[in-house]
C-alpha cells in the first residue's frame, strides 16, 4: 500500500469497475492519508472534510455511508477499510456516478411527493419543510443503516377528499339518468357488453404471454419451471444451450429434473438437493453455485437459482434461472493467484539477502517509497529514509564516474549495474554493487526504479588480495621462465660447440680407441641434451605454453627410424627388438610427429634400461573413436616389472619406483610425466597394464588426422605366390614378420632352428622338387654339423636357387664380399623395418637390374643409397652466398664445418647484428646474399633487432625480403614466435644437427616440400 509499484497495479484490479452500468468513481488511500489511486477528482470528498475518514482508515468502523455535494447534487459515497495480513493499510471509497436526485427524479419531480434519508452521516431532504407532509412509510434499507421515509403532501389528500365527494355525487345522478336511457335506447346492444370485455381480456393475456416469451429469449440466463404435481420441468432453450445443445440436439435434453440433477457435480449435486428440500416449505429463493456437465462432456461453474411456489405450505413449484459463471469464476482463481503470488513476492523481497529500495519516478526527486529490511541491515536507515533522494549513500570516496553512469542510465531509463563506494548511518564505508531497473505500466509509461544494493566489501578485498597473490605468482614464473631461458641459453650454446665438435671428430680418421672415447663422449652429451630438454619440456607443459604442430608425416616410418636409433642400445645389452607394424594400413597421418616421436623414444629408453634379458616388443595400430582416428602403441619388454603398489607413483612429476640413493638406475623422474601431459596434450592417455608378467606393458594412444597428401604415399605391396621361410629362434620376431609378409600376400614358413629349417626345405622339396623362394635367417642359427645355416642350405645342390637374406645385429660390422661367398643376396639389421624388409624382398625377388647392381649383395647401405637415389637431388643455387651472424667462436667452427660438408662454399662470419647489417650493405648489387643464418643474443646489436632493421630496409631494399632463419639457444616457450614476429622466416633451436640444418637450407633456398618442418635440432 505504500509504494508506487502497488499503486501501478491497482488499475488492473479496479480499472471497468462498475454499478447500475457505469462505471463508478474509486480511490484508495494509504494508513499515511495520501491517495495511491484514483479515476476522478478525489477532491470532491476530501474537500468537504468527513468527518468518518480516520475512523475508516484505522478500522475503528467497517463501513461509512455519506452523501457528497457536488454543484448542487448529492452523491453516495461509500468507504470500508483495506486490510492486509490482519492490519488495516487504509481505505477503499467510492463515490456514485449518478446523483441521487437523477435516482429519485420521478418522485421528486412531482411536488406533491417528499422522500428522506436519514443515517449517521446522512441527512437529506427533497423538501425544506417537512410538516406539510404525512409519512406514508418509513423503510430501513439493508444493513447500510440508513432509513427511508416516503411522504405525500397533505394539501394533495384535502383536495383529493373534496374532489372525490362531488365527482361521486356527480357520478351517482348522472349514471342513474344515463342507465335509464341506454337501458331503453340500447338495452340489446349493452348485453353483449361483457362479452366484449372478455375478448379483450383474452388479447392483454396474449400480449402477455408474447412479452413473457420475448423476455425469455432475449435473457442471457436459462429459465427453468418444475411442476412438482406433474413432475414435468420446462427448460428454455437459452438453459439448454448454455450447457452445450445446440439447436439441432435440444431435444435430447428432456422434460425432466433428472436431465438436471445427471450432469450435476457429484462433489456438488448434495449440496443442491439440500438446498431445493430446504426451499420446499420456504418462498426464499435459493441460489446454489455448481459444476455441470456439458454435452461436450467438460464441466463447467454455473450459478443455478430458484424460488418455490408455495400452496397450503407446500411448494407446487419452482421457478428459476442458470447462469453461466466460468469466466467469474476463472477470473476469482486468477485473482486469488495473483493475490498469492503477490504475497510470496512481498515475502521474498523482505527475506531476500540483498537490499531493495522502490524510488517513484513520477516525481523528479526519485522519493524513496519502500526499503526491505535487509537494506536497512546493509546500510542501518530505516523508514526514516522514506520520501528521500538515495543521494545520502554517497560519500566523499564515492566514485564521480560511478554517480555519472547512473545519472546516464536514468535519464535514459536504462538499466545499469555498478560497483561504487557508499556509506552506512554510521558514516562506514562499504562497496555496494548496485543495479537499477526501471519499471514500466502497461501504456509504457515510467512508473518507478527499483533498486538493488549488496554488500560486497568482502568480495573486493578478496579479490584485491587475490589479484595481489596473481602478481607475485606472475612474477615469480617471469623469474622462473626467465632464469630457465638463461640456463639454457648458457648451457646450450657450449653443448652446441661440444656436440658438434664432436661429430666433426667421427667425420676424421681415428683409431678405434679413440672412436670408442669420442662415442662415449657423445652419448654423455646426448644424455645431457636430453636432460635439458625433459627440464624445458615439463617447464613448458606447467606454464601451459607447450604448442603443438600439425604436419603431415608417415607413422610406420617413423617408427622404424625410432627403432633403428635405439637398436644398438638394446642389441649392446642382448636384447631382441621387435616392431610389429602389420595392421598400419594407411600410416600417411597428420599431427606432431616431434612430439610423438618423444613419446615413444621415452617409453623404448626406459624398456631397454629395465631390461636385462629378453626382448622389447613395439605393437602400433590405429582405431576409430567418435569418427577421429586414434593413434595407439604398446611397448612390452621383459625387464624387471613395476610392483603393483607403486603404479601410482609413475605418472607423478620427481617421482621414481626406487628413489633410494642407493638404487640401480638413475633418472629425474620427469619421463614418464612428461610423456602422461603430452598424451593428453595430444588427445589421448596412457595406462599401464599391472597383469603384464613377466616385465611391464605400457600403452598408449593419440589423436590423429588422416592426410591428404598423397605426395609421399607408399606404393602397394603384393608378394602373392611367393614361398619365404623364416628362421629365427626368437617366436616375438617370428610372429612379427610372419603377420607382415602375410599381410603383404606371401605364404610363410617358420622354423625356430637351423635343424628345423633344413627339415622343412627338405620336406618342401620332396612336395614340389621346389623348396622356398626367399629365406630370412638369423645370423647366430646353425646347421646339423654346426656349420652356419646359410652355407649349409647353399651346399646343398637342391636348395642352390633359394635367395638367402641374413638378419645381423646393429653393431656386427658388414663384410659384403665374405657373405656373398657364403651364398647370401643379401643382409639387413635387426630389427626388420618395414621399409628395409619390404625393399629387400622387392630386390631379391625381382632378381633384375637392382639385384646385378648390388655388387656384392643386397645390404641396409645400398638400400638407402636407393631411397636417396629416388628422391629429388638438392642443388644449391650457385652460387650459394650465406651470412652466419654468430658471436661464438665455438659455434662459429661447428656451423662453418656443416655447412661445407653440405656443400656450400661461400659463407660470410659476422659477430653482431651491426656488423651485419654491414656486410649486407657492402654486397647490394654483386656477390648478394641468398640467405642469413641468425644467432640472437650477441653483443652490440641482437639477432631481433637485425632483423628488424633489415625489413625496415636498413640494410638495402633489396635485402627487405631476404630469408632469415633463427639459430639460437634459446628454446623456451614463446622463443619460436618472438623469433618470427621480429621478421624471421624460421627457427633452429642449438645444438644444431646436420640433418636439421640441410632440411632448413633446401625448404628456403631449394623450396622442398619433401623437408619435414621440425624445428628441433640435435635435442631429442
């Protein structure tokens, strides 16, 4: 009752209200004594000061009768209290909109009639003096306490006696005379007088019966007559047809009360039949609200009223109307809805948690006309407030920008939340995160801003201590990226001279003995370059910077080149080395092969440190998942297993199975975590499986993309028809190739020793007088007479046709000329690649121009003389002028060595990034540079900065465009694109490989689209 918003919706509750047709005159009027609404000029009665306002607006009466003088005419006004949950909140009053001199104007329009109403504020007359009339009847109207007296004047009934006496007097003589004389003159003709009158009797009770008929039809209620003598009811057809018969079915619905009483409610039919038996021996009507069923079988509210006819006492019939109420009724649930609804509303903003203040915006100031009480908690005002602009929440901290946006957004009549400073009663300062909302009527007119309040103090210092807690973990991992980026920086730049230095030595005639040192010295740098990089890589995953590529690559060849790299390794420890890559149909894939290439080079190094005897086995397939294709690979080994109770401990960061100081093999623990997060980097995971005995079972798998480049796509392979024995004596390897060659349409014999395989040639030839095509044999197996199995075989005249392939060990030196004598075609090392198997048979099998070129036989090194006789010659541009920006002597040497063992001749040193922007300055027009190889720290002038200046056209217009590739140390995350955004082409993190730096060199000197985009130099 208090706030603008009730005031808002009281005009859809009160809005078409009307009596006797019209709609009336309504105000309500708060406990305050202001009007919240009205639909006329309420001035007309609290002008006149009644005196019953207060007692109804206290609810010290329930009801008050008045008559309103309004320019000479009197009204009915009519108040009674509003209550609301058991207290009175003010006043309802309405004032008539017709004067009761228009209700009353046939009486007082004739002067010889007098009405009064008397009540306890009512005292009105139509006359002035009363006396001279008499009161005819005096009436007390209902409850409503006031009394009315009809009066006639008393000149009227004197004249009317003197009048009446003459005129009877009158009238006797003269219808004395005139009787005589019609009698005689028109006796006959006076005779049929009363014959006459009942004719016209009969014509009134026709028209009588046409109005009676006509009511009828024109009521919008249903009538209905029961005869209780004859037990016959009359329904009229507006009654039947407010129950749903139409024309064409009224006469279904029968003369009878039972047509009624059937369709009836049965929750309600007791309730009417009690009401009807009460009404028997009463000329009260009834009226009875009921639920009736319709032809169309719904029920709907009806109001069924009645009123017996009464004989001796007893009813003889009853009378009554229907009515259709459903709408009323519908609309009584919507109300009683809403009214709920509004109290649970009411309910919840006094209960809500934030503060809710009610500002009428029909008023310039914004007058506060409601707070709930969890504003008054927030901010300690309370009613007080009330009438007031919110202007008093605001303080000398409060934001100006703050109070601007919602002087904008009101003025807009706009929304706005806003985070600002306020101020309690008690003058404390809180952050109060406020929103405004305007409110709209239904002619979209602006009624009132309802406004929300919160205070969130805590929150702001939180997340001030939070933001704070933000900067100085930031700052600590700048420190630590930064000093990491230093560290590698230092430690890559000399393992960049010591490692190249070192493969500079291997290139130079040395002895045994010091081939054996320099191996050594190798692999520790090897070691340490991979220690580095594991440190860099979990740096890189923590910070979440690690990025992945996305190059087109052959899975099954990069797995035979892993295994090839870690053969010796295993074969030094006499361990077997399986690959078994049969089921790889379509190994052209997409996705990063570096880091995939990590994954699986992690795995085999900790199978082969693990492992004492046996074999290590690496099974690769592809499946499909949700329509990607998944990369998976298991690598199994023999080794010494993992106890079931430290499974846990393996994927953790610095975590090893045996951490003692005293344990056998060494490591930081950061494999095995490293290659968990790439997994799941890549879209997959990695589990081990504990039920693996003997040894241990890791498995793998990635997301993957098919390739659409079909520029490398590997030709079919069909060996159908040909016969291959296999001997070996290990079953993994036989397994493997067996599933291979068959894959590849061979039919495979297998024999797990020399004694075997002589049975079986044996066996064959007595078959067909034709033993095998091709042989596979392990170099260790023997014959019966210890002989080796091979000159065994091509002793014997019968099996002299038979190509013989010989398995050797990684490390075994090859002495082509003494197994050619031994009668093979050739030999390749374990384990089998499918490449170097695949070429082999394709060779020996042909036994054509490749074989007769492979003097004295097919080996692993004439094979890749093949491969790189297929593919595409480099020819460098000639001539082929490089600048090698690098302030490291060391790296200086190891660059200029690559280089002229890659064939390029022509190459300029400068020291600094000044120095060579010079010599691009000094060589515009002859002797032009094709290409830069950049380091990036250097004295004077960085790597970064020369670049830039370059493209600025520092050095030339015609070196804007010249190709710059990156050769640093720096191998952070973030190096890559700070390297690219200062205007590099690519990037080669040191030390630098052979390999790396070439396929550099022909990508943006050659454009070769063969080179794989690897970044990564020498480091695993």
């Amino acid at each position: 009752m208090g706030t603008g918003l009730s005031g808002a919706k009281l005009q859809d509750f009160l809005g078409n209200f009307q009596i006797i047709g019209k709609e009336e005159k309504l105000m309500v009027i708060n406990v305050l004594g202001e009007v919240v609404y009205a639909n006329f000029n309420y001035h007309e009665v609290l002008d006149q000061q009644p005196q019953w306002l207060e007692k109804i607006i206290n609810a010290d009466i329930g009801s008050a009768i008045d008559l309103t003088t309004f320019q000479n005419q009197h009204y009915f006004t009519i108040a009674v209290p509003i209550y609301y949950n058991g207290f009175a909140e003010g006043a309802l009053i309405g004032e008539f909109s017709t004067s009761l001199e228009n209700l009353l104007s046939v009486t007082m329009d004739n002067e010889f009639h007098s009405i009064s109403l008397q009540g306890r504020w009512v005292d009105f007359s139509d006359v002035k003096n009363q006396d001279d009339f008499f009161s005819i009847r005096t009436l007390t109207i209902g409850s409503t306490g006031l009394q009315l007296d009809y009066r006639l004047s008393k000149q009227l009934i004197t004249s009317e006696v003197k009048g009446f006496v003459w005129d009877l007097i009158g009238a006797i003589a003269f219808g004395l005379l005139l009787a005589f004389a019609l009698l005689f003159i028109f006796g006959k003709q006076l005779l049929l007088n009363p014959f006459k009158k009942l004719e016209e009797s009969k014509q009134t009770l026709q028209r009588s019966e046409e109005r009676f008929k006509l009511a009828i039809i024109g009521s919008d209620d249903g009538l209905w007559d029961w005869d209780l003598e004859r037990e016959f009811v009359f329904y009229s057809d507006r009654f039947k047809s407010l129950l749903g018969f139409s024309v064409d079915t009224q006469g279904l619905f029968r003369a009878h009360i039972s047509s009624l009483f059937d369709r009836v409610h049965p929750e309600d039919l007791i309730n009417l039949e009690n009401s009807i038996k009460y009404h028997m021996t009463e000329e009260e009507p009834f009226g009875v609200e009921c639920r009736i069923k319709t032809r169309q079988n719904n029920y709907r509210y009806y109001w069924l009223k009645g009123a017996a006819a009464l004989k001796n006492g007893h009813a003889k019939r009853i009378v009554g109307s229907l009515s259709d109420i459903t709408q009323q009724k519908l609309h009584q649930e919507a109300l009683k809805k809403a009214k709920e609804q509004n109290d649970l509303l009411a309910q919840a903003i006094e209960c809500a948690n934030v503060g809710i203040t009610i500002a009428d915006a029909s008023k310039s100031e914004l007058p506060i006309v409601f707070i709930n009480e969890t504003f008054t908690q927030i901010t300690g005002y309370g009613d007080e407030v009330l009438g007031e602009n919110c202007r008093f929440l605001q303080g000398k901290n409060t934001q100006q920008g703050a109070i601007e946006k919602i002087r904008q957004a009101i003025h807009k009549r706009e929304f706005i939340k806003v985070d600002l400073i306020n101020y309690t009663k008690s003058g404390q300062q809180f952050w109060n995160s406020l929103q405004i909302s305007p409110v709209f009527n239904d002619q979209k007119q602006l009624t009132a801003f309802v406004g929300i309040q919160q205070n969130i103090s805590t929150a702001v210092a939180a997340k001030k201590e939070l933001e704070q807690a933000k900067l100085q973990a930031e700052q600590a991992a700048k420190a630590k990226s930064e000093f990491l980026a230093s560290m590698s920086h230092e430690i890559r730049t000399p393992m960049n001279g010591v490692i190249g230095m070192l493969s500079l030595l291997e290139d130079e005639a040395l002895t045994d003995a010091q081939l054996h040192k320099v191996g050594l010295a190798m692999g520790s740098a090897r070691s340490l370059l991979n220690l580095i990089n594991d440190i860099l890589d979990f740096s890189k995953i923590e910070a979440g910077k690690l990025d992945l590529e996305w190059l087109d690559f052959d899975v099954r060849a990069l797995l035979g080149e892993l295994v090839e790299s870690v053969a010796l390794q295993a074969q030094k420890k006499g361990l077997e080395l399986i690959l078994d890559t049969t089921t790889l149909e379509k190994p052209l894939v997409k996705g990063d092969p570096s880091r995939l290439r990590q994954i699986i080079i992690n795995l085999l190094s900790n199978a082969i440190k693990f492992t004492e005897k046996g074999e290590i086995v690496i099974r690769a397939w592809f499946s499909e998942i949700e329509s990607q294709l998944v990369f998976h690979c298991a690598v199994e080994d023999t080794g010494i297993g993992i106890p079931s109770d430290k499974v846990d401990r393996l994927f953790t960061k610095f975590s090893q199975v045996d951490a003692s100081t005293t344990r056998k093999y060494g490591g930081t623990g950061l494999g095995l975590a490293i290659v968990k997060q790439l997994c799941e980097l890549m879209g997959g995971g990695i589990e081990i499986d504990s039920t693996y005995k003997p040894g241990s079972r890791f498995i793998f798998f990635v997301r993957l993309t098919p390739s659409d480049n079909r520029l490398f796509e590997a030709p079919s392979i069909n060996l159908e028809g040909v016969k291959i024995l296999l001997v070996d004596d290990n079953l993994s390897t036989l397994e493997a190739l067996e599933s291979q060659l068959k894959h590849w349409g061979a039919n495979v014999y297998k024999a797990n020793s020399g004694i075997q395989a002589l049975s079986l040639c044996e066996a064959e030839y007595q078959k067909d007088k034709y033993a095998f095509d091709i042989a596979l044999l392990d170099m260790t197996l023997r014959g019966t007479s210890d002989e080796p199995l091979g000159a065994a075989l091509k002793a014997d005249k019968r099996f002299q046709a038979m190509k013989l392939i010989m398995m050797t060990q990684m490390g075994a030196k090859g002495d082509g000329q003494f197994y050619a004598r031994q009668g093979y075609s050739g030999y390749f090392p374990k384990p089998a690649t499918t490449k170097d198997l695949f070429d082999a048979l394709t060779i020996v099998a042909e036994d054509g121009e490749a074989l007769a070129k492979a003097k004295p036989l097919v080996t692993s090194h004439y094979l890749k003389l093949m491969r790189q006789g297929q593919e595409l010659k480099v020819e460098w541009p000639t001539p082929c002028r490089l600048l090698l920006v690098e302030d490291n002597k060391v790296n200086q040497v190891v660059a200029l060595s690559m280089l002229k063992k890659l064939g390029i001749e022509h190459i300029t040193v400068a020291e600094n990034g000044l120095l060579a922007i010079e010599h691009l300055k000094s060589h515009q027009k002859q002797c032009q540079f094709e290409l830069v190889l950049m380091d990036c720290q250097m004295p004077e002038m960085d790597g970064y900065r020369a670049t830039e200046l370059i493209r600025e056209g520092e050095a030339g217009d015609i070196y804007r465009d010249i190709k710059v590739v990156a050769m640093t140390a720096n191998a952070m995350s973030g190096d890559r694109e700070k390297c690219l955004n200062s205007g590099m082409n690519d990037y080669l993190s040191k030390p630098i490989s052979e390999e790396s730096l070439s396929a550099k060199l022909q990508y943006w000197l050659y454009g070769s689209a063969s080179v794989a985009n690897d970044d990564s130099g020498g480091g695993a």
